[in-house]
C-alpha cells in the first residue's frame, strides 16, 4: 500500500481505474472484519521478480498495524533465509526440539552459527511461545509438518498470519499415495482460512508445481513479472508479458480478486542485511 508520498503529491498524481481497483484489493487482503473474513494470498513470477519482496511487504505492514497478532513465516531450508531482511530486531526464530535443525553463516564460507532460538515441542506450545507483532520463523525441520500446523490453527479462535516461501516445497504437484492424502486435507483447510480469521499469504515462481486443489483455493492473485496466467484468470498473458520492471520506481504487478483486476507496484525495499547472510539446514540432509 502506498503512503511514501505526501497529500500534494498525491493529489497531483494521475490515478487510473486499474490502480484504484488494485488498492481496493490491496485493502482486502489487510482488512479485519470477522464478516469478511480472512483471505488466501498467491503470489508468482519469474526468479528476480519481487516475489519475495511482496511477501514482506505484506507481513512488515502487518507487523505495524496489527502488533497483537501472532504472525508466522516459513523458509526454505539449504537457501538464504529471507525474513532477516526486515532487521534482526523484528523476528524471533523458533525450532522443534530434536528436530536436527541448524544455522550456517553464507557471509563466512557456511560456517555453524548458534543463533538465539526457542525451542517448541507440539502445536499446542509452539502457539504458546509465539511472540505477536514479530515475525516467529518457525522451523520443524520437515516443511510438510506446516499443513498440520495450519490445520491446528484454524482452531485457535484468533486473527493470525502465515507467510509461506515456495509453496511449492510443501504441496507439490504430481504427488501420491499418503502425501496426495495429505495435500488434499490441507487444501480442505485452506478452503476455510476466510471462516476462521486467518490470513495465508504464499509465493511460487510457477504455479504448475503446486498441487491444483490447493490452486483451486486461492482468493487473491498477484502476477509479477515473469508470471504465468491461470486457465481461469480474466488477465492475459500478454498483459502479463507487459509488465514493466523497473528497479528504481518499483516492478508492476496485475492484482485479482473476485473477478475483478488492476495494476499497481511494488517496490524491492528489503535487500541483504550485512552480518545476517544465514540460512538452514536439517543434520543429515
């Protein structure tokens, strides 16, 4: 959402009927109306994008306007961590006890970290030990145990916020036996974030490499640059191979909700913090 510019500013701006509506949608993914309810966020495009970005952005404004909420983000593992871009003093890491987790330095030849964690043993005392308005990087040491971990939150009775990086490494596409059983419970769970005051925000490079039911469940739509157009979408992949990239006043991106679409940017504010090039891996793996 853009507030970087002052009301004279503002007003002097042209403002188009698309930009108005993707505010609109903008709004509707942040909103908090039990009436409403909560929303389920796919965001996707090319390496380089903003994809990522656009997830931060996302959490960093729900940190400053809802700071008594809990809020959750999900890493890859083996890869730079990208939560840490939003400063050291906004997250709070967590891991599962005995769950061979560990901390290397990217900036320092991948040399072993001890970082300040707390450790959770179920559900139950991971919710517990939560801390609101702060981003809580959860890792289970199994990235498929998030489905669960949804599951459980839809019980909680509270608003809350799940950041997932590469949704992908969760549901996969092409899958069976117990994982196509479980994709498809998660996929049910995710039909009744809107019901239970959760919002689920997720980014993919493309979305052929998510499980369909889960695709199926998406309410908000973001195409960055790069991006593929749904089967289902009103937006063109013409229209989307027109995006216009620019570093300086931010990547555009088409937003769609409810049969309705418009355009608008975001800007790459979140880069490398020096000192905080980490990432995770699981002993063994």
């Amino acid at each position: 959402m853009k507030y970087e510019n002052s009301e004279e500013e503002r007003e002097a701006v042209v403002v188009t009927k698309s930009e108005i509506v993707a505010e609109r949608i903008l709004k509707r993914i942040h909103v908090h109306d039990v009436d409403v309810g909560g929303v389920f966020t796919e965001i996707t495009g090319s390496q380089g994008s903003g994809k990522t970005s656009v997830l931060l952005s996302f959490m960093d404004y729900t940190m400053k306007q809802y700071p008594d909420e809990k809020i959750f983000w999900s890493s890859c593992y083996n890869a730079p961590l990208q939560f840490v871009k939003i400063g050291k003093e906004r997250f709070h890491v967590m891991v599962k006890q005995d769950s061979g987790v560990r901390f290397y330095d990217r900036g320092n030849k991948l040399t072993r970290i001890e970082l300040p964690v707390t450790f959770f043993s179920d559900y139950h005392d991971l919710y517990d030990k939560t801390l609101p308005g702060t981003c809580n990087a959860v890792f289970f040491g199994d990235r498929f145990r998030w489905m669960e971990f949804l599951h459980h939150l839809r019980s909680v009775g509270e608003w809350c916020h799940i950041y997932i990086d590469e949704i992908s490494e969760i549901c996969p596409s092409f899958t069976c036996g117990k994982l196509w059983h479980r994709i498809g419970e998660f996929s049910m769970d995710l039909k009744e974030v809107r019901k239970c005051m959760m919002n689920v925000h997720m980014n993919t490079q493309s979305v052929s490499d998510i499980d369909h039911r889960v695709r199926t469940k998406v309410m908000v739509k973001v195409y960055m640059p790069g991006a593929h157009a749904d089967t289902i979408s009103r937006i063109t992949q013409v229209a989307i191979d027109n995006l216009e990239e620019d570093s300086l006043h931010g990547n555009e991106a088409y937003l769609e909700y409810s049969g309705k679409f418009g355009r608008t940017r975001f800007k790459d504010i979140y880069r490398p913090i020096p000192g905080l090039q980490w990432e995770a891996r699981i002993d063994g793996k």
